[in-house]
C-alpha cells in the first residue's frame, strides 16, 4: 500500500478488482471504510451523519490545526461547533462584512504567525480600525460579554488551514473546464454566447449576473462529475434540467462530491462555488481561446498522484474586451 501512493487511487483500483461500492481496508490498526456510490454516501453523510461525522486523532492533523483548534480538522465538538460558526456566519458570509471577503481572500497566502502576531498589536495599540481582510475580522469577533471570541491559536489555526484549502481548488477546476472547452469550441462558443447576450461586452461579469450565466455554471459543473453516463464525454447539457431552473454547483443528492456534504461539508462552499464561477465567467468573456500553433488538442491526462491535470495548460489568449474594461479591475 505505501508503495503505491496515492492511496485514493490504490484504493479506487481495488474497489474496482473486488466490483464493489464498499470496502473496508485495513490499514495496519486502522480500518477504512469506502463507498464508490452516490445511494451508499447519502446513507453515511446524511442519514447517519451524527454517528460518522468526527475526525480521528492523527499526528498531522493535530499539528496541521495547531493542537485541533481548526474546524475541518478537528473532532466533533464544542470547538468544533464554535469554529465552524465562525467561518459560517462570519467569514464565508458573501452578504455580510460588505463583502470584504472578495477582497481579503486575495492576501490569505502572505498570512503567518509573525503577520499575525504584528496586526493583533496595532488594533490593541489603535493603530488599525477598519475589518478590511479576514485576519481583521477574525480579530475582532466578540461574545456575549464582549471579550475577544478567538484565541491567537484560533485565529493562527484558522488562517492556516485556510491557506491549505485555498491553494489550488478554484483553478484547478477552471483549469479542466477550460481545457475541456477549448477542445471543444462548439461549447466555448456556446457559453460565449451566453455571456454576449446576459453580460455583453462593456463590463466583466459579476456575482450578481451568475444566475443567469447557467450554461457557463453547467460547463464548470461537468468538470466536477465522477459517474453520470457517458462519463469520457464533456457534455454541459446533463446539467440543465430546462431554460428556467438554476444551475447549482452543489449536487445534494452526490453525483458530485466537491464540497462533501453533512457536518464535515466544505464551509466555504457558497464562497468556493461564486469565486469558482466568476473566474471562469471572465476568462471566456475577457479572451477568445484555441490550442496552441503546434498543438491539436489539449492533453487532458490525469496526474499520476492527485487529481490535477498531468501537464500545465497552455492555451493560446487574445483579449476580445476594450482595454479600459481590463484596467478596472488591476
């Protein structure tokens, strides 16, 4: 097993040898229980949620969540529950804190605990008074009898695992989608069509504009799925149910399992999925793309040990916006 890394798709290949949904792998002293079905997940992360919903104690955790202080990593709990709150209610809130978090997610990596440390001595000497970034936010948080509601630990714990789950997540999705796309330019000009006709070319796309930008969000959707039909085939469609319903990146009954579900559900998950969207909506608004001169097609092999693209994408970009549209937003 340890030769074989990574371990997911050891196991996957295993589940697929023994044609089974679910399997129960001993690893050394430590059994694990997989499922390979969207009926079978339901059944762990919703109708049995509270019973499998806590984390087990494991060095790295432990380290990573600076002594479990951190919500996605810590066990279920008191802590647990007052972190996640926190995230929920007040740092992923897209319609609270005037949303500064649009803005603050942009300086999450250049956080560590010497930066942190420094901010937490200029608001206690009334050098800083705005909630301009998350950090501030974090800081600021009281209780009931109007006490700092986190620690430094929690505050330290929290910016961290934030910088872990932030890393690569929205481009590496935007990544697949648009190399599936520029593959595919009967589909690229589809969505581009869709962005001429809600957007049109005098502005870039906005949050407010995503609920209409349904087949851009299906096209992004397709590159989360794991077991529809057809599965080799990039096909947007099977997410449009018809021209009036919304197209969500969430799928609550798990054919998609991107931000998990139950208690140990991505918080950030309206946050991830509007990001996510936005960035998408705005390369194919803002670029007409192709394959490179010397390339017919994308390469759109899988990397041998996550779920990356094996390759970088290099595409070929010319800006189809006038320039002053751009400078805005630098």
């Amino acid at each position: 097993m340890l030769r074989k890394k990574p371990a997911f798709r050891w196991i996957h290949n295993v589940m697929k040898q023994l044609n089974t949904e679910i399997a129960c792998i001993k690893l050394g002293r430590v059994n694990v229980i997989t499922v390979s079905s969207p009926e079978l997940s339901i059944e762990f992360l919703k109708k049995h949620n509270s019973v499998i919903a806590s984390r087990p104690d494991v060095s790295s955790a432990r380290l990573v969540s600076n002594g479990y202080l951190s919500p996605s990593l810590s066990p279920s709990g008191n802590q647990w529950t007052k972190m996640r709150r926190v995230l929920v209610s007040e740092v992923f809130d897209l319609d609270g804190n005037k949303k500064m978090i649009t803005d603050a997610i942009k300086n999450v990596r250049k956080y560590h605990d010497q930066a942190i440390e420094k901010r937490m001595e200029m608001w206690k000497l009334g050098l800083k008074s705005e909630d301009n970034d998350i950090l501030g936010i974090l800081i600021n948080l009281k209780n009931s009898q109007n006490r700092p509601l986190l620690s430094i630990r929690e505050i330290k714990a929290v910016i961290l695992e934030m910088m872990l789950a932030t890393i690569d997540n929205p481009s590496n999705a935007v990544k697949w989608t648009m190399a599936e796309m520029i593959n595919q330019p009967d589909i690229l000009a589809k969505a581009c069509e869709e962005l001429d006709r809600v957007i049109g070319k005098n502005r870039l796309v906005q949050e407010s504009d995503l609920s209409k930008l349904n087949y851009v969000k299906a096209c992004l959707k397709e590159s989360f799925r794991i077991h529809p039909d057809e599965p080799l085939r990039f096909k947007p469609e099977r997410h449009i149910v018809d021209e009036v319903s919304n197209v969500s990146l969430v799928d609550h009954d798990l054919r998609i399992l991107s931000f998990s579900t139950g208690r140990q559900g991505c918080p950030a998950l309206e946050l991830g999925s509007t990001t996510t969207t936005i960035l998408l909506a705005r390369l194919i608004q803002g670029f007409s793309w192709k394959q490179p001169l010397d390339t017919s097609t994308i390469n759109l092999a899988e990397s041998k040990h996550d779920l990356s693209l094996a390759k970088p994408l290099i595409a070929h970009a010319v800006p189809q916006l006038d320039s002053q549209i751009y400078l805005q937003h630098v």
